[in-house]
C-alpha cells in the first residue's frame, strides 16, 4: 500500500510541480514587470477567487472520496453536482454583498470573478471524482494545462502590465482546462436539482467544509490581513516568499489527496503504515527545507529583483513552516478522514482563529515577517493537535 500511495503521489506531484514550475516562471515574470504593488492586486484577485471557490465546495471533494465506495459513483457525483450548484448560488450572493460593500475591483473585473468561480467550480469536484478514481496523473496536468495556456497568453499579449489583460488570460485558462478536465459524460446521470436533497447533501459534507474553511482561513487569512493593513505592496512582498512555499509544498498535498480516499476506508492504514510513511515524510521535508533555506537569496533578490529583498526573510522562516507541512501532512489526513473528525474540528478552528487573531493583532505593528513566524506557532500547536487524535484513532 505504502509503495502504491508514494507511486500515486509522485505521479500526481509530477504533474503538480510541472504546473508550478510555469507558474513559478511566470510569477517570476509577472512580478518584474507589474512590480509590488500591481502584482499585489493581482494576488489579491486570484486569492479571493480561490477562497470563494473553496468555502463554496463545502467539503464535498472530501465527501465524495467517503462515500463513493459506499453508493455509486455515477449516484454519489450527481448528489455532489447537486449540492455544489446550491452551494455555489449562496457563495456568489454573499461574494455579490461584499464586493458591493467594499469595491475592490471595477464592475467589469468583478462579472470576470463571477465567470471564474463556475470554471474553478467545475475543475475543483472534478478533481476530486478523478483522484477517487486513481487518476493522479490527470489531476496533475490540470495545473500546467491551466499555466500553460495563461502563459502562453501573457507572452502573446506582449507581457502586458494590465491587471485587467492578465486577469482575463487568467480566466482563459481556467475555462480552457475546465472543458477538457470535467466529466461532461456523467452529466447524464443528473436526475435534476432538488432542495432538500442538496441541503441534506451539504449537511453531511458539513464537517469537512469546516475543516477546509479553517484551513483556508489559515491558509490565505494572513495574506488579507497583509492586505487591509499594508496595501498592495506589502502583499506581494509576502506573496513573493509564500508563492515558493506554495510550489515546494506541493509533495505533502500531493501525499494528502491521495492518501485521504485510501484511510478514508476503516482499517486501510495501519499505525506502523503511518509511522513508515511519515518518516519518510520527515526525510523528505528536511531536505527540501534545508535547500529553501539556502537558496532563499537566490530564488527572491536573484531572480524578482532587489525591489523583493525584505521577503528574503520571510523565505528563510518559510523553510521551518514547510518542514512542518512535511510531518503534518499523514498524520492530519488520518484524523480528518476518520471518525474524529468532529472532534477534531473545535480544535482545528480555534488553530486557526488563533493565527489570524495574532495576524491581526501584530502585523500591523511588526510587518510581514511575523505573519510567517505565527505560521511556524502554529503549525507547531497543529502538530500537537494531530498526534493527540493519532493516538484516539488507534486506540479505539
């Protein structure tokens, strides 16, 4: 099982980190030529895209891989399509309240969001449907597929400086992968929408949109608060740093997703399995983190330019953060795709209103470089959290 999973997972990594070396390219591109503080926007759009895409699956990525074994597959996709249609018109109404409240973009930017959100949506519960289906190799190319056709725009545009051009290339290829990435032939196992049916559907699937809103808010909530309290330009500095994160991080969430549909199974991992698979784990994360490390200089003044040199330091405390991806990556999939899961969840989010309440409270004051130190905090408590759950769940 081990062998297979890490086989899965380098496969699907393959595919992830050819996509991230596009995108790495093109960051690399992007952030010389729009500088900090129109690269920030930029940031800022993708981000808000992906939060409202994320909160609005509601967990049923992580539902369908649980109960796909049980029901049919051709059954269990319909109920998501379903459940992820109804939970996408709430998402786009309170996304509609906020955009009107505080207009961070212009009318046609935001209508381009809207657009954005049903391809991601349809790109996100396919992947999920794919990777249950043992198909790490296709879930990977989605990222280059998508890279590659915003890339291939951005250098025909003549490396445009618009936000609004690069943004529009953005949607380009998402829409693109999306025709291709989708299985358009279980649409017709769609039986047609029904309410409560689909609110049964997102009642089940609750707990792990819990779980994914706490680590979204985790994940992307310092990236806002660098935002509303250092502008644009304080976002792409971060940004800069958290993009190489982000790309070297790509091996652990490869391990997590095709991990999760296999111990979502009772029994299918065993403790010494785990404990194999996550001192590979450690091995893995201490050699890439050592090589963040020293390499930090080069991969942010060398290749941005001397315009980034403050988000050196925050590369160098990155580098701690990823070790800890690293060892937390098995152990929180076990937990969160066992029967804990709703005990688990009271401690998740109070992890993650702790790191953005510390956000808030000292960003302000002491700059980006203690967003990245309050990550390592809690990563650490993270840590913790899981072994105490890891212990539960083998001791039942």
């Amino acid at each position: 099982m081990i062998k297979s999973l890490f086989k899965r997972s380098f496969s699907h990594f393959s595919g992830l980190m050819l996509g991230k070396v596009l995108s790495t390219v093109l960051f690399i591109f992007l952030a010389r030529v729009l500088l900090p503080e129109k690269f920030g926007f930029f940031l800022l759009f993708v981000t808000v895209a992906q939060l409202v895409t994320l909160l609005s699956d509601f967990g049923l990525k992580q539902w369908y891989q649980k109960q796909a074994h049980i029901f049919t597959r051709s059954k269990t996709f319909s109920l998501v399509i379903e459940a992820r249609l109804l939970a996408g018109v709430i998402g786009g109404l309170i996304l509609l309240i906020a955009l009107l409240v505080l207009k961070p973009f212009s009318v046609g930017l935001s209508v381009l969001l809207y657009c954005l959100l049903v391809t991601e949506a349809l790109i996100s519960i396919a992947e999920g449907y794919h990777l249950e289906m043992g198909k790490a190799i296709k879930v990977g190319l989605r990222s280059p597929s998508v890279m590659l056709i915003f890339g291939l725009g951005f250098f025909f545009s003549g490396m445009s400086t618009s936000t609004d051009v690069i943004i529009s290339l953005w949607f380009l290829g998402s829409l693109a992968t999306s025709l291709w990435f989708f299985p358009w032939n279980e649409i017709g196992n769609f039986k047609g929408f029904n309410l409560m049916r689909g609110f049964n559907t997102l009642k089940e699937s609750s707990s792990y949109a819990l779980l994914t809103s706490a680590s979204l808010a985790y994940a992307r909530g310092d990236q806002l608060v660098i935002e509303r309290s250092l502008g644009s330009a304080g976002l792409g500095l971060y940004g800069a740093a958290y993009r190489y994160l982000d790309a070297v991080s790509l091996l652990p969430s490869a391990l997590t997703q095709n991990l999760f549909p296999v111990a979502a199974k009772k029994g299918s991992v065993s403790l010494k399995q785990l404990m194999k698979i996550t001192s590979v784990m450690i091995l893995l994360g201490g050699l890439f983190s050592i090589a963040l490390y020293f390499m930090s200089h080069f991969m942010v003044v060398g290749l941005l330019g001397s315009a980034y040199l403050p988000a050196v330091a925050v590369m160098q405390i990155f580098s701690l953060v990823l070790f800890l991806f690293f060892i937390n990556a098995p152990l929180a999939t076990v937990v969160q795709s066992s029967s804990y899961v709703k005990s688990f969840l009271p401690f998740g989010i109070l992890n993650t209103i702790t790191n953005v309440a510390l956000n808030i409270i000292l960003v302000p004051v002491f700059g980006i470089a203690i967003s990245a130190w309050i990550m390592v905090l809690t990563e650490l408590t993270g840590l913790l959290i899981n072994l105490f759950f890891v212990t539960r769940v083998y001791n039942e």
